[in-house]
C-alpha cells in the first residue's frame, strides 16, 4: 500500500501548501486588527436581510472581504518593506519570514479566491470586492503611490472601508438606508484610525517623504480633525436617525460608543508623543468601531 509522500511530487506539493498555509497563518496574526472589516460587511448582510441573512451567502461573502482585505495589507507590507524596518514593525516581511516573492504569490492566490467567492453571489458583489482590490492596489503600487500622497492616503482607506460595509447590501441586493449609513460610519472612522496610523508611523513617513495628515497640516490639527468625527457622528445620528430608519435605542448607543471614543482619544492631546499609547488609543478606537456598528443594527433591529 502506497502512504502519503511516497510520491516525490506529492511531497513537494504538501511542503508547498504547509508553505503557504504557514504564511497565510503569519499575516492573519500580525495582521489581527482586520476582523473589522469582515464584521461591518457581516452587519451590513444582516441589517440588509431584515435579521435573517443567508448562511452560505453571508459566509461567502464576509470570507471574501476578508481575504481580499488580507491580501490588500500584503501587497501593503511589499511596497512598504523599507520603511517597515525603519518602523521597527514586526510583520512577517520586515522580519524575514516572508520572501517578497512569496507574498506576491499568496496576494495573488487570495485576491483571486476572493473575487472568486463573491462572484458565486451576484455581480455585483464580485464587482465591489474587484473595486475593493484594485483601490488596494493602487493605493500601494509603486508607479501610484497614494499612501504617499496627501490627501489620497487616508480618503482611499477609508473607501475601501466603506464598499467593505455596503457589499452586504449589493450581495443581499437591499442598498437600504441604513446600510449606506453604516458604511458612511466605517469611512469616517478611518479618518479616526488612518491619521493615528500616521502619528504612529511619522518618522517613517517622514523619511519616505510621505505627506501624510501629522506631516501637512501638524499634529494638533490632525488631533482636532480627529477629535471632531465622534462628535460628528452623534450629531448626524440625533438629525436624521428618522430618515434613515433607526430607532431611538440605536441613536442612544451611537452617542454613546462615541462619546467613550471622545474619552479615548482626548488624551492624545498631550500624549501623542508616546508611540505605545497611541498604539492602544488606535485598538480601543477600533474596538469600538465593532460596537458602532453593532449600535446600527440593533438601531434597525429592535423595534
């Protein structure tokens, strides 16, 4: 009786696919942050589906968002392997785990299989998801370089955020009211997460040249235009929660996950200097991101 690996080429292909699986395994945890971006396209198939989404649908779906967001960060850490180790940052490129050509491979296979999951939905989901990807790409292609440019860097994060959130209405094919709004939220908060990334990261966008928020208009602007988008939010949300269909438990929590965010982010006003606390202010903000949007859904929900 043959067993498993007596076959050269049978071998060679699980060494390959151990390979693989292992890289793939490494970005998922230094990547851990990106669960974001599959739960705000998972609220939006549920509020789009009135609570009761399709399984293989939604799984399909919110798989594809996150591994086309996983291969986006991929190409990222290629393009931006030199400042990374400027960084110090401990991500499987700039450590040498990962060779370049490795990861370009893996980008491939997932941006691939992403596109491939989506299509098996609709259409239109497979063109939001393609969109989704090649705003990845042009973000950090070296002949584009968008991360570099002000304001570019930050408003194309924060579109990808926002298709990651209103793909559940395209893949449900209910583009409701408040699913729009939900995805509004997701790129408002990237002007929250994006400018504190920059703050995190600035003396190595500042030795790339990078115009960045911190780097054009200062740190204490940057810290006002963050500071302002909670407040923002909860104004929005007291305005026209009627307009768009949420009830007034989900303005309640609204106003209050960002005024906890308000709370958070305040001390960055004499601590921006300290790279720790800013990097704990950044996952606190995100964290209640989730809660965010959880607040839109029990705000459409709960009648």
């Amino acid at each position: 009786m043959r067993s498993i690996g007596d076959n050269p080429s049978e071998f060679s292909v699980q060494n390959t696919f151990s390979k693989y699986l292992f890289m793939f395994l490494s970005f998922v945890k230094i990547r851990s942050q990106l669960y974001i971006f599959p739960w705000a396209t998972l609220i939006s198939i549920i509020i789009a589906s009135n609570g009761v989404p399709d399984a293989w649908m939604a799984g399909s779906v919110v798989s594809a968002i996150y591994f086309s967001v996983l291969a986006t960060y991929i190409y990222n850490d290629v393009t931006d392997l030199g400042i990374d180790r400027i960084n110090a940052s401990k991500r499987p490129l700039a450590t040498g785990l990962v060779s370049k050509r490795s990861a370009m491979i893996l980008f491939t296979v997932l941006t691939s299989l992403a596109i491939a999951l989506s299509a098996l939905v609709n259409f239109q989901t497979a063109l939001v998801t393609a969109i989704f990807a090649a705003l990845g790409i042009i973000y950090s292609h070296p002949k584009t370089h968008c991360k570099d440019k002000f304001p570019l860097k930050t408003l194309i994060t924060a579109s990808g955020a926002a298709l990651a959130s209103i793909i559940g209405g395209f893949a449900v094919e209910n583009l409701s009211a408040p699913v729009i709004f939900a995805s509004i939220l997701f790129f408002l908060y990237f002007f929250i997460l994006g400018p504190l990334g920059d703050i995190d990261d600035i003396k190595g966008d500042k030795s790339a040249r990078r115009r960045t928020f911190p780097l054009v208009i200062g740190i204490k602007s940057t810290l006002a235009l963050i500071l302002s988008i909670p407040l923002a939010i909860m104004l929005s949300s007291i305005f026209i929660y009627e307009i768009i269909g949420i009830n007034l438990l989900g303005v309640l929590l609204i106003i209050t996950v960002c005024s906890i965010s308000f709370s958070f982010l305040y001390p960055l006003i004499k601590r921006y200097n300290d790279r720790n606390f800013v990097q704990a202010t950044r996952h606190k903000v995100r964290f209640m991101h989730v809660w965010l949007q959880l607040a839109v859904l029990l705000g459409v929900l709960i009648v």
